[in-house]
C-alpha cells in the first residue's frame, strides 16, 4: 500500500474522532496537522488542542491515537501535542502510552 493510500485511510479515520464539544470531527476542525506516513507505517503528526486550556485534551488525544493505531498498515506513531497549558507533560504522557 502507497503512503497517499494509507494516508487517505488515516485521515477517513480520524473524521470519526468527534470533538464533543462541538460535535465536528478532528479533521474538518483542523486540530489534528502536519500528518505524514514515513515507508515503513509510522505515522507522524501535531494535535492542537481546540484551546490552550482545552479541558477534553487528553481524552481527544487518546481518541486519535486509538483510531489510528485502528488503521491496518500503521506500524508506529508519533503524537506532538502544540499550543496547549500542559503541552509538556501531556506529551511525556502520551510517548510512554505509544512506547507500550
């Protein structure tokens, strides 16, 4: 399978990862950027939280990570958490969660 397959996939994907606050997917409210697919599966990219204090971050950040480790040819991610209060610790967080 192609990286522009795969990342087609992904991104079909995360359209059903809904913010329940405003009822509009990750994708079409652009919080999830930079996605890239290297040869090997591995999935890169940032989430931007919908606001630095955003109170369903790390409950969002879960939901992507899940739904792309659903995708089938995904070998590996990398989540970089941006413009968010605790950006630091979450993303200490979520790089031990991934490393499971």
């Amino acid at each position: 399978m192609e990286n522009f397959e795969l990342l087609e996939i992904i991104s079909e994907k995360l359209s059903t990862v809904i913010d329940p606050e405003t009822g509009v997917d990750v994708m079409r409210m652009k919080l999830v950027q930079n996605l890239m697919v290297e040869n090997d599966g591995k999935v890169t990219y940032q989430f931007r939280p919908s606001s630095p204090l955003c109170p369903i971050a790390v409950p969002l950040a879960l939901a992507i990570i899940q739904a792309i480790k659903e995708v089938p040819g995904v070998t590996g991610q990398q989540i970089t958490v941006v413009d968010y209060v605790e950006a630091e610790q979450l993303n200490e967080i979520l790089s031990t969660i991934l490393e499971e």
